[in-house]
C-alpha cells in the first residue's frame, strides 16, 4: 500500500490565487456529507456570552451571574459555540495579533518557507498533513505553532520576522488560556459541579497550540472549502475571527449558519474532548470555512488540548441510568480526530461504542 504523499512544499495557496491558478483536483470537492457549498447562508443566532458577570470563586451566584451561566449552557449544549465578550484581554493586544498575522503571510513565499512543516507534521507553515489518497485540500496557508508546554516548542518554527511575533503570541496564548481556564469552570458551575472538576484535565502538562488561517480569495467559492467541515479534536477552542471578511459556518439542525463577527469578541466552541468529558451534554459542533471569491481572510485560533497521555471518558457524575455513558475512554484523541476526518467520516461515531 502506498503511503500518502504530503504537499508541504507545494505551491501555496495563496501563490496560486495571487497568479490566477484555477484551483488543482485535490482542492475541488467532489461530493459531500453535509450538503453543497453554501457561501451566503443565514446568520446564525450564537448566543453572546459577557464572561465579565461571572465570578472567578465557587461562592453562590448572584441572579445575575445565574442568568448567564443559563446561558452558556444552553449556547453549549444546543450550538456548541458562543460569542465571549468581557474576557478581559486588551483590544491593543488583539489587534497587535491580527497585525502580526497579516504582516507574517505578507511575506514573500521564500521567507515564509523558511519555516515550513515537514512531511507527516503538524508544526510550521503549510497546508494540510496528507493521510489519506482521497483526501481534498483546504484553501488556505497555515502557521501551526505549539506554545504549552514551553519545553517542547520548537524554535525553528517561529517567525523572527515581524520582530515582536513570539512576544507578542506568548502574551496572547497566555491571555486566551486563562480565559479557557475560566469558562470551563463556569461551564461546571453551570451543571452545579465542582468548579476544577474540568480543569483538572488540562494540568501542568496540557498542550497549548495556536494556528494562524489565511484564506486566499478563490475563483471557484461554491467548490472549494477553506476548511473542510470537521469538529474540533480539541478540548476547547477560541478563534479570533477576521472583523472584515467572514467566512466560519457552524451546521445544526441540517443546515449550514453562518457566524457574524463581533469586534474583540472570542468565537469559543468546545472540542469532541469536552464532549466526551461531559458525556454529550456540551456540544462539539460541526464547523468550516467557506472561501470568497474577491477578498482574503485571517482567523487566529488557540487550542487547549489535555496531555495526549491522559484518559478522556466521560465524568462518572455525568453518567446515571437517565443519561448512560455515551462514549469509551480513549488516549491521543487529537490524533484519532484528524485521521477520521480526513477521510470524511465523523469521529466520535467512529469510537467503539462504551459496553
């Protein structure tokens, strides 16, 4: 059997939009799980959640902080994603991370190479890590960047050009952890838990990962995904969407919505991690991102994954006779996820069902 040939140091994405390519077959989908390419869909009703009215202690909520976590749970448990406002990280910090992306794929293609991924790896600059003959490549460049824990960064992946771009990421992960961390717990809250008795899955060995998106405008919208439609391997995640261009759709109820950005607000969503964990009652949605035909797009995400090595099943306290288990305990679900979707089959209904 062969072995799948990666594309790293093909021709990117942007080159080819920049030189009129029409895009190759392995980016044309052909057929879909989840319906056509849908570039104007109906906005979708994500709840807005101001993080700013919860409390960081276990005391007793006021009404007003009840209200929200009602809130939250419902926008998890139904969409699976919100809008965070009121998490407290600086607008100038937000948009010094939107500068250093769109200063970073500014660059030319040669200096961009100089930290591009190798073959069978996640780390670095480049487009999708091929597994699989049949598998259809996204529209876009990527800057794949492990940040936690600090001792397995690998240097060499990150950018010296813009000067401040480490300093500046670092600050940022740092700032979106906390704010993961606190949502979490107000997620617990929420199902009148123990407050760390999430967090107490992402310890000192918890993987932080951040991953720059830009989307080239393509010629061929309505045939070409930017990212495929997929759920998130992750435990949660937070996306610092584009303010100008849009382009995340988020699928419920059979139908594709698209999600309205809001200026220095966190598009946050559990991962299939935390839906596992939860055992189903927060929601790992099913997400993607179309292209555009004349503009381009940057979105900046940050993933807070459990230590590859720790057991993911769903809390013994979230299973009774009302609510079985729904899932088996499983190690390296990150890399399981990505293996399954990019054969276009949906993970958590690939895991063998939990006796």
């Amino acid at each position: 059997m062969s072995t799948p040939t990666d594309m790293a140091a093909a021709k990117s994405a942007k080159m080819m939009s920049i030189d009129g390519d029409e895009p190759p077959e392995r980016y044309m989908v052909k057929h879909g799980n989840f319906g056509p390419i849908d570039t104007s869909p109906p906005a979708a009703p994500i709840p807005v959640i101001n993080m700013s009215l919860f409390s960081s202690h276990d005391s007793p909520s006021s009404k007003e902080e009840e209200d929200e976590l009602a809130k939250l749970k419902s926008a998890l448990s139904s969409w699976g994603c919100m809008q965070v406002i009121g998490h407290g990280i600086p607008e100038a910090l937000l948009d010094k991370v939107q500068d250093i992306a769109k200063q970073f794929f500014a660059l030319p293609e040669e200096e961009k190479q100089k930290y591009a991924r190798v073959d069978n790896e996640t780390e670095g600059y480049g487009n999708d890590r091929v597994v699989s003959e049949e598998q259809i490549l996204d529209w876009t460049d990527r800057l794949s960047l492990l940040v936690l824990p600090k001792d397995q960064r690998i240097p060499k992946f990150w950018p010296e050009n813009p000067i401040e771009f480490g300093e500046i990421l670092n600050e940022f992960s740092m700032k979106v952890k906390l704010v993961l961390t606190h949502v979490l717990k107000a997620m617990a809250k929420s199902l009148n838990l123990e407050g760390n008795i999430f967090t107490n899955k992402f310890g000192e060995s918890a993987i932080v990962r951040a991953r720059f998106c830009f989307y080239p405008s393509c010629s061929k919208p309505d045939q070409v995904h930017g990212l495929k439609p997929h759920f998130d391997g992750t435990g949660m995640t937070a996306i610092l969407l584009d303010n100008e261009v849009e382009g995340l759709q988020i699928f419920k109820d059979n139908q594709w919505f698209g999600a309205t950005s809001i200026p220095y607000a966190l598009f946050i969503n559990p991962g299939d991690q935390m839906e596992i964990l939860s055992n189903g009652i927060f929601k790992s949605p099913l997400h993607r991102v179309v292209t555009n035909a004349k503009a381009t797009r940057i979105s900046i995400a940050i993933a807070l994954k459990p230590d590859p090595e720790e057991e993911i099943g769903p809390l013994d306290c979230l299973v009774d006779e009302n609510r079985p288990r729904l899932y088996q305990t499983i190690k390296n679900y990150a890399k399981f996820n990505y293996q399954i979707l990019q054969r276009g089959l949906t993970p958590l209904h690939m895991l063998p069902e939990s006796s």
